[in-house]
C-alpha cells in the first residue's frame, strides 16, 4: 500500500513539472515556431526547408493616420505593394494594400495588410545573409541575392516562394536583376564585359539580349523589349545612360560623374541623377527626343520610384546634405547619412510637391532606400537606410 502511495505521489509531481513547463514555455507566446535550416548552395540541394505555415498576431505600429512603421528591425531593401480588389461587393471583402518584405535577421517572408494593420508570416524558411530582393509583381515570388563560399566570392540568386514551397535557383554570380510582368533580366558581368539575357520568372528559357565590354553596368527594363544599361555611378569617374533595343545602344545621359539612371515603367522618361562640382543635381530624359529638364529638387536616382502610369516620381530629399563628401560613392558606403522628406514630382505638371515631412511627423531621421508603390498609387513603401526598419504611407 505504501509503495502504492508512493508511484502515485511520484506522478502527480511529474504531471505537475510538465503542466509547469507548458504554461511556462509555450501557452499564450506570440509569434512562430520557425524551422531552422540555412539555404544551400545552387547545386547542393532544393533550398526547401522544413516546418509548416504559421501567422503571427503581431500589429503594425501607427504612428499618424497616414504613416505606419510597419518594421521595427531591420529587413532587406526590396519589398513589394500589391492592391487586393474585394472578391464581391460585400462589406466583408475591404480592398487595400498589402506588403510583401523579409525580414533581414531570419529570412522569413511577412505581409502586412494595410486594411486591418497585421502582420502575417508566410514563409518561415530561414535564410541568413540576404542582401536584397526583387518580388514579381504579385508578390508569389522574391528573388534573393546572398554570398557564399569560404571568400564570400559566390553571388547566389535563389527564387524565394512567399507562400513557403517550389523555390529554385538561378545560375550564380549573376551581377544584377530586374523584373517586369513575368520577366526575368540577367546580367553577368566579367573582365570580357557583361552578357543581358531574358528569361521566364520560372528561370527557364533564357534569351541573349544583348552583349557589351562594358563590365561595370547596371540594367533594368524600360518599356517593351527595350532596356537600360548605365555605369556604375562614382563621383570620380563619368557614367553613361544608355537605351538599348535590339543590341543596340542609344546614349540618353552622360558622360557625366556619379551619373545614376531610373526608367519609367514605359521606357518614355529616364531619371537621371549626378553630381557637378560636388553637388547632386538630378533632371528628366525624353527617350524618343532627347529632351532633358532639369528637376528643382535633387537627390541620388536611387532614392526614387516611378508611379505605374509615368505620371509621377516619389522621391527621398535629403534636407542639407552634408558638404565635403563624395557623392554617391559616401552614401553607398554608409560615411554619410540622409535626413529625407518624401516629395513628389508630378511629370505632367513639371511641379514637385512635399507628400511627407518624416522628420516632422516622427522626431527622427530617415534616409529613404528602396522605395515601392501599389500599382493605383495609393501606398508608398520605403526602408530607413539608418535603421533598416520598414514603412508605408498612404497616398
């Protein structure tokens, strides 16, 4: 009977630790379960990880009615603002934006959905060291660029899936990509110069566009079946802007140092930042004329995106920026940081308005990289280069 006593005495202690450790590690805690596993090297496996989906109930910070700091830490340069039209006409379906990021520690894919201020994670794959991304437009897909190899010498691209499965991996050492539609543009570079080629988003079928000894470019779509090619600005050297259709190369800007460049969706416009004698300047290209009209407000062609419709450019300006310093090449390389206000530059009107004055509206700094916006214009998304943190506001 005694010993009896004793095993039942002996289980209820252990029954009471386990009740203990449950409540203590895993009753009511926020966030995921998130399965570890880095991503491999292209040719060394799938890259698909382990462990199911899981949502998170964590909200966005609003900071005014219009302005959202949707990211406290930090996430890659790259997210994308898709508009979700209701299904029906029913109060239930409330159309609205909704932001596709990753987050820079873990690699995982969030939204947030601007309707309701949650944020969801999608995808909770753990990918470390991503340096940027480029989403297709409807965000099923971002194509993430890390280094490998013992040196970090390696240039991965792997085609991310948001909703967690089917990812795949593009040849490596590939030096920049663009994304139009359900195109691919590829550009690898070498001390031959650089090879263009287009392909399908699935990675497959891919077409030689074009070729040049230029080994030190950037590229990017501009309108159908034409592209833009520009050296890689530095303030001590002079850049070139070029419009290339069918192979050949049409110069629109240059040669002028620090030159950047930015095409409309609709290759019509190019955006064309640069210095001159130590201060950014920044104007306006017509590709079928040649036209260029110098912009009142400047800043580094990166800093900008182009509405859809070429109406508009939404831009960082940065207020008073420091003197002394070489730019792009200082901004780049982080020696100097911004303190922007968001302006918009109407196209039509040849007007530039101030949308957001962030300094006013939040106390603190902002260095605007990677801008984004909706297809309808009605959400402008943007990354503090100062803190890496995300935001959106409404238009």
């Amino acid at each position: 009977m005694r010993r009896t006593l004793i095993i039942v005495l002996i289980a209820l202690v252990l029954i009471g630790i386990g009740v203990f450790v449950y409540f203590y590690f895993f009753a009511n805690k926020a966030g995921v379960t998130v399965s570890p596993g880095n991503l491999p090297v292209a040719g060394q496996g799938t890259g698909t990880g382990a462990g199911g989906l899981a949502t998170t109930t964590n909200r966005a910070t609003l900071v005014t009615a219009r302005l959202v700091k949707i990211s406290a830490g930090p996430v890659v340069p790259g997210a994308v603002v898709t508009y979700v039209l209701p299904a029906t006409t029913t109060a239930q379906d409330i159309s609205g934006a909704v932001v596709s990021y990753i987050e820079r520690q873990s690699g995982n894919v969030f939204t947030y959905n601007e309707h309701t201020g949650t944020l969801t994670r999608t995808n909770n794959k753990t990918i470390p060291g991503i340096q940027s991304a480029v989403w297709l437009p409807d965000a099923s897909f971002a194509f993430v660029r890390y280094l490998s190899g013992a040196d970090f010498s390696t240039i991965n691209t792997y085609a991310l899936p948001s909703s967690g499965s089917g990812g795949f991996f593009l040849q490596q050492n590939i030096t920049d990509l663009s994304i139009s539609s359900s195109s691919i543009l590829t550009l690898a570079s070498g001390v031959n110069g650089s090879v263009a080629s287009l392909g399908h988003a699935n990675g497959t079928q891919l077409l030689e566009v074009f070729t040049t000894p230029l080994s030190a470019l950037h590229t990017s779509f501009a309108g159908n079946m034409s592209y833009l090619a520009y050296t890689k600005p530095s303030a001590t050297l002079e850049g070139n802007a070029f419009i290339v259709t069918k192979g050949h190369f049409s110069r629109v800007a240059g040669p002028l140092n620090g030159l950047a460049a930015l095409s409309s969706p609709s290759g019509k416009w190019v955006l064309v930042s640069y210095t001159q004698d130590t201060a950014m300047q920044m104007e306006l290209v017509n590709t079928a004329t040649g036209d260029e009209i110098q912009l009142p407000v400047s800043t580094i062609a990166d800093k900008c995106v182009w509405a859809a419709d070429d109406s508009a450019l939404y831009c960082g300006i940065p207020v008073s920026p420091p003197n002394n310093y070489a730019y792009p090449d200082d901004w780049y390389q982080g020696a100097v940081h911004f303190s922007d206000r968001i302006w918009k530059i109407d196209v039509v009107d040849r007007q530039a308005q101030l949308v957001l004055d962030f300094p006013k509206e939040t106390k603190d700094s902002l260095d605007a990289i990677a801008l984004a916006i909706d297809p309808l214009a009605t959400t402008l998304v943007f990354v503090n280069k100062n803190d890496g943190s995300l935001w959106s506001y409404q238009l």
